[in-house]
C-alpha cells in the first residue's frame, strides 16, 4: 500500500504539472499570436509590459480576474456558470493520451511521461473532442440572446461536420500502424522509411519513418479539419466579429471569457500534438530510436556519475527524456506557430462555403483516401 | 484499467477545481456594482431589440446533425476493422470486400444526400 | 483494506452517478437541462464500460451516444421556445394514470429480465463476473494492458479445456497469425480480453452479415432524416 500511494502522489504531481503546463503554455501562445500577427501585419506588437512585452499575458489575467461580474438579465443563471468549465473540460481531457517523451526511471520507479497511457489513446481523444460541442451550445443559450444562439449553433454545426472529416482521415494511419495507442505509434515510426511491397521490406534510407510519408491526404485532411475543429480562421466564423459580435461567448466578460480562450487554445495544442504524433514521430528524433538515444547518453552519463548522486542509468534515462521532450517540443510548437501563421495570412470562410468544404470536399476525399489506402496494402500485403 | 482511468478522473478534478478557484476568486475580487437596465439588455449591436420574436431557425442544424450521427456509426466501424485488415488479408480478399460492401451502401446514401441538397446552404 | 476495491468504489461511484442523473432527467422542469442530464449519463455509462475492461464499448458509447445522439437532442431543443410544463403529475386522470401504469410494466419488465440475466450468468460456468476475477487479476499483479496488441495464443480456464481446444492451442503455437475460435468465450485474465482487436475478429468474421445489416440500417435511417426533413420544406433552395 504504501509504495501505491507514492506512486499515485507521483502520478497527481505529474497530471497537476502537465495541466499547469498547458494552462500557462495558453498564455504564451497568446503572446506568439500578437507579436507574431503584428510582425506579419508589419507594425509593433505588447511590447511595453514586461521584456518584449511577455508580461503583457500576466497583466490580462490579472486584468481578468478584477473585471466585474455580470449576468445577463435573461440568462439561465446555471448553465451560464457552467459553460466555461464545460468548455476547458474537454480541451484538458484530450491531452491526457497525449505522450511527451520516454519514460523515465529513476530509482526504481519508472514515470510515464503522459498523464495516462490509454490503449485506445487516440479514438478516445476523438470521443472527448466531440464533447466539447456541450460548452458552446450552453454558453450560447444560456446567454440568453438569441444571436448568441445562432453562433453556438452555427459552431456546432461547424464543429461535428469537421469531427466526421478528421474522423475519416486517419483511418488510413491507423491501418498502417494496426494500434490505438499513441505511444505505439510513435515506437513504429522510428528508423528509416521501410514497407512492405508484394510480401517484401524495402528500405528508404533517406528518409525517416514518419507516417506523412505514407498518408500524405491523410496530412492534409487532418490538418484542415483541425483548424475547423478549433474554430481558428479560416473556419472561425462562429467567432466573426462583423457578423455576430463575438458569437456564442458574446455575453461573458471577464475570466469566463478567458477559460473560453483557454479551452480553444487548448484545442489546438493537443491538435498540433497530435499532427507530431500521427505523422511526424512525435518525441521520437529522426532516424533515431529511442533505444539509440539511451545508449548514446549512457557513454556520456558515465562521467556525471561521480557528480551527482545518481546512478549512471537514471542520468542517462532523464537525459534521454528531457532530449524527447524537447524533439517534441520543438516540433509541436512549429505546429502551433503554423497555426498562427495561417490565421493572419488567409481570409475567412463564409459559413455555406465552409460546410461544403466539410461535407462536400473532406469528406470524399477521406472516403477516396480510405479506399485507396486499403487496395494498395492488399497488394502489398498478397501476392500476385 | 484503473491505471488509465484514474489518471483522467484525477484530471476531471483538477479541471473543476480551478475553475471553481479561479471563479470565486473573480467573484471576491470584482467591484459590485449595481445592475442597470441597459447592462442587463441582450447585446444587439448596441441597439434596443424587440423581443420576445422567437426567430424561425432553419432545419438544416436538425439534418446536420442526424447526418452527422449516421456517418459517425460508420466511422466507428472502421476503426476495429483498420486495426485487423492487414492480419486478416492472410486469409483473402473477404476482409476487403465486407468493408467495401458496408462502405459503398453508405456511399449510395451519401450521393443521395448530396443529390437531395441537403448538404446545401446551411 | 475492509474488502473494497478500489473497483467497487469506482463502479458504485459511477453507478450512483449515473442513476442519479437518469432519474434528473425526468424530474427537472427544464427539457434541455434534461437532455443535458441525459448526455451525462452517456459519458457515465461509458466510464462504466471503462471499467468492465471494454474499451473500444467504452469509446463508442462517449462518441456516438453522448457525442453525437444527445447533441442532436440538445441542438433541436435549443431550436425550440419551450415554455415551462407546469403539469401537476399527481393528478388524478386517465392520461397520469396511465403513465403511471406503463411505468410499472416497465419497471416489472425491467426486474425480470435483470433476474433472468443474472441467473444465467450464474448458471454459466464458463462466464465470469467482472469485479472479482479484476481484484484476483490485481492479486496476481498481472497488467493485461502491457502485452502487444498482436498476441494471438489463448489461455483458456480449465473449465472448458477439451480435445478440440487442446488441438487449437497447439496449431496456435505453431502458427505466426491464427484466428481464434470466436465461439470460445474469453476469460477475463486473457492477455486479449476486451481488447480492441479481439473484439474486431469475431465481429468481422463471425457477425458479418449483423455487421452488413448494420449499413442497411444506416441507410434506411439516412433516407428518413432527408425525406422528413424535406417535407417540412427544409432543404429547397432559399430555406
């Protein structure tokens, strides 16, 4: 019992950090956003709070927490109270499959680098995203407004016709990897490029073994349907400023508006974790296995040993993790600057265009993608 | 089992958690003024609504989300059999033509609905 | 500890949770926060599901039940002005009686089947019930979760071993990719136990043709929600 409850002590530090992590991340991003947009749209962005105006975030929160509290004369007073924790609820339970790095031993024990390994990791993520449609549909009637209404309706909308598109997308990857589980996705895209044609391996040496190089529309589907899924522009018209005011979070004001943002934000975080995870190796380094790093820093732990109090494997294995968290790192958040850059480059979608490039466009080309994907890897897999 | 479910559940707690912290703490922290009667309108673009007009909304939300339903059943199939395709085609073409079969009668309810335009203008 | 599981407590929590919310559904005032108690007891449901060790059940029910049915629900109520029902149920008329009436013949039905269900499971050597065989599973301080999903040998109890499975083990052995027999019923310490990928070879292999009738379903459903939709003058253009 007791070497159970210090791991479960363990355990609830590590989900408590990760969560800090992304809530503090959220700021962060925010920050990319402004300077970032500014830079593209060639003026200054915050830069008075703080070096570089990074504090200029702080100074919102704590702008937010002070704000007063208001409730619309017609609001559903419950649900308005409940919308934006049902909104960060979902955006927090999809990053709990989402692995960040090795895991690590110290001691004896051994830490899991993600919240929970769940074997069906990734449709499970699926099945939390699509419960975040609850919050903006509550947020959006109880506000007690009937355009407030319309936009929660119309993101709704939005947001489950882009489910069944991502949905479709990644079917393919998942006949190629045969696995729910994220972490096992990662460990079959290590190495160099190889499949099977007619029964026989071939090697690509040049390139890794990531999975956009065997679902490239799969890529391009998911990637679509992501920026739909999060309501970022170009899909973001639920949110458009001149048609609706702000949409279905029109009437909340103060930190309430903040978990909103927060829930969105992320959305797209466990988004471009995914997109690292399903097509570009997620923590793994190219070319490199995980193994292969391990050993590389077990030569060079030897000489830190005497320092520190630790055995030579432990610095090694933290070593090895903290070199995946940052190949993770790095890779997500090009991701999410990705996500950044298309919002302050291309023009927003109308609403009708926007649901037939949903049902009309992704959703053929992800049925098309699944046939095709399945006929090649019949022959690939018999012989003719 | 319980080492994947009590992780999310721990994080359920967390979530709630915060917010109900962060929630009083804007509660305590916030001046307390007086509501009006022009703070507490619906915001319509600044300008006095009439109300009480319950606007027809379209019944395109309705077949979206019925269509939505259908198409995500189908998807839900597809995840088991993408999982199995490969081991199974050791046995022949059945794996593939069962799949083919399901998805093309889907397929013909799809062209339907385009046909329809029920996919239109929502 | 006093003989509770962690498992127990987390079923009997969930089971609290999830009745509670049933019972919501029909006692507030409110239809859509109904229907919101009611996507509540979905995600409970398959929280359940979770813990019965039925994964992909599990995600299912979260995705299509509480992801996709009860948004439905939620989506068309909010569409609607409803007023507030101020209907006093205590009523004495023919209509509340005979609500209450079909509500007993529910809750009978619903007894009985329970009992019968539950005496077949006793009845059945060869099933076991969920929560017991978990602890002993935690006794033994076996982590089904940890094998590779692609373990294809069966480690049947001795209650149903015979000649036939004998001989099935020992082609299981020799083979690299073999079909178990989908009439074997799994126990609950296999490797492959509610496994995703279990569940799928006997539902494309054996249940094939519920599987086709499933599309046909879907079909059928597909047309109805367009024609009724476009007999409420729903998709002419300009609507």
């Amino acid at each position: 019992m007791g070497s159970g409850l210090l791991e479960f002590i363990i355990n609830t530090l590590k989900i408590a950090l990760i969560f800090v992590g992304i809530v503090s991340t959220v700021p962060l991003l925010v920050w990319v956003e402004r300077r970032g947009s500014a830079f593209m749209q060639n003026r200054l962005g915050p830069n008075r709070v703080g070096p570089l105006g990074l504090l200029q975030l702080a100074a919102d929160a704590v702008k937010f927490i002070f704000k007063e509290e208001f409730i619309p004369q017609k609001a559903e007073k419950v649900l308005y109270f409940m919308a934006p924790g049902l909104a960060l609820l979902p955006a927090a339970l999809t990053f709990v499959a989402v692995p960040l790095s090795t895991p690590v031993t110290v001691m004896g024990h051994t830490i899991n680098m993600q919240m929970a390994d769940i074997n069906v990791g990734i449709i499970y993520i699926f099945a939390v995203a699509s419960l975040g449609v609850y919050g903006i549909l509550a947020a959006g009637w109880s506000s007690g407004n009937k355009y407030s209404l319309l936009g929660a309706l119309r993101a709704s909308s939005q947001m489950i016709s882009y489910e069944l598109a991502m949905g479709l997308s990644i079917v393919g990857i998942l006949m190629i990897f045969r696995t729910f589980s994220l972490n096992e996705m990662i460990t079959a895209q290590t190495g160099h490029l190889s499949f099977i044609w007619q029964g026989s391996t071939t090697t690509v040496s040049w390139l890794p073994n990531w999975g956009i190089f065997f679902q490239p529309v799969a890529f391009v589907l998911f990637i679509t349907s992501g920026f739909a899924e999060t309501n970022r522009l170009p899909f973001d018209l639920p949110e458009g400023e001149a048609e609706l005011v702000a949409g279905y979070h029109t009437e909340y004001g103060g930190f309430k508006f903040n978990m909103f943002f927060m829930g969105e934000y992320g959305h797209m975080i466990t988004s471009s974790a995914l997109i690292t995870t399903l097509f570009f190796g997620g923590y793994a380094i190219p070319f490199m296995s995980p193994d292969e790093v391990l050993k590389f820093w077990m030569g060079h732990a030897q000489g830190m040993a005497g320092l520190i109090s630790l055995s030579a494997a432990d610095i090694a294995s933290i070593l090895t993790t903290l070199t995946h968290l940052v190949s993770f790192l790095l890779k997500t958040g090009f991701w999410l600057f990705v996500y950044i850059w298309v919002r302050w480059t291309l023009p927003r979608f109308r609403y009708d265009q926007l649901m037939d490039l949903g049902w009309k466009t992704l959703l053929p080309w992800a049925l098309a993608n699944l046939v095709i994907t399945t006929v090649f890897m019949f022959f690939a897999r018999v012989k003719m | 089992m319980i080492q994947q479910l009590a992780p999310v559940l721990v994080l359920i707690v967390v979530v709630v958690g915060f917010v109900v912290v962060s929630l009083s703490l804007t509660f305590l922290a916030g001046p307390k003024r007086k509501p009006t009667a022009q703070k507490q309108m619906p915001y319509e673009c600044g300008i006095p609504g009439i109300d009480n007009q319950t606007t027809k909304f379209s019944v395109k939300f309705y077949l979206t989300a019925i269509l939505f339903i259908l198409f995500d059943i189908e998807v839900i199939f597809l995840y088991p059999w993408a999982l199995i395709y490969t081991d199974f085609l050791n046995y022949g073409p059945f794996i593939f033509v069962e799949m083919m079969v399901f998805m093309a009668i889907l397929t013909f309810g799809f062209i339907y609905v385009w046909k329809a335009n029920a996919l239109d203008w929502d | 500890m006093l003989g509770i599981t962690p498992e127990d407590m987390l079923f009997h929590t969930f089971a609290g949770i999830a009745t509670i919310g049933a019972i919501l559904v029909v006692l507030v005032r409110n239809p859509i926060y109904s229907a919101l108690f009611l996507a509540l007891t979905m995600c409970v449901l398959g929280a359940i599901f979770f813990t019965l060790e039925a994964y992909f059940v599990s995600v299912a029910q979260i995705t299509v039940y509480a992801g996709a049915v009860m948004v439905l629900f939620v989506m068309v109520l909010m569409l609607f002005d409803l007023k507030h029902e101020h209907e006093d149920i205590f009523r004495i008329t023919p209509l509340n009686l005979s609500k209450i009436l079909a509500v007993a013949v529910m809750c009978g039905f619903l007894v009985g089947t329970g009992w019968l269900a539950v005496s077949a499971v006793n009845g059945n050597p060869g099933a076991h019930v969920a929560p017991q065989t978990v602890a002993q599973d935690l006794e033994k301080k076996e982590l089904p979760n940890e094998l590779p999903a692609k373990q294809t040998h069966i480690n049947p109890d001795e209650d149903f071993t015979n000649a036939e499975d004998a001989a099935l083990i020992d082609e299981a052995k020799k083979e690299e990719v073999v079909l178990p027999d989908p009439n074997v019923v799994a126990s609950t310490s296999d490797a492959e136990f509610g496994s995703t990928v279990s569940l799928s070879r006997r539902l494309f292999s054996k249940y094939v043709f519920a599987f086709e009738a499933v599309s046909l379903l879907l079909l059928v459903a597909i047309v109805g929600a367009v024609a009724l939709a476009k007999s409420k003058g729903g998709t002419h253009h300009g609507g």
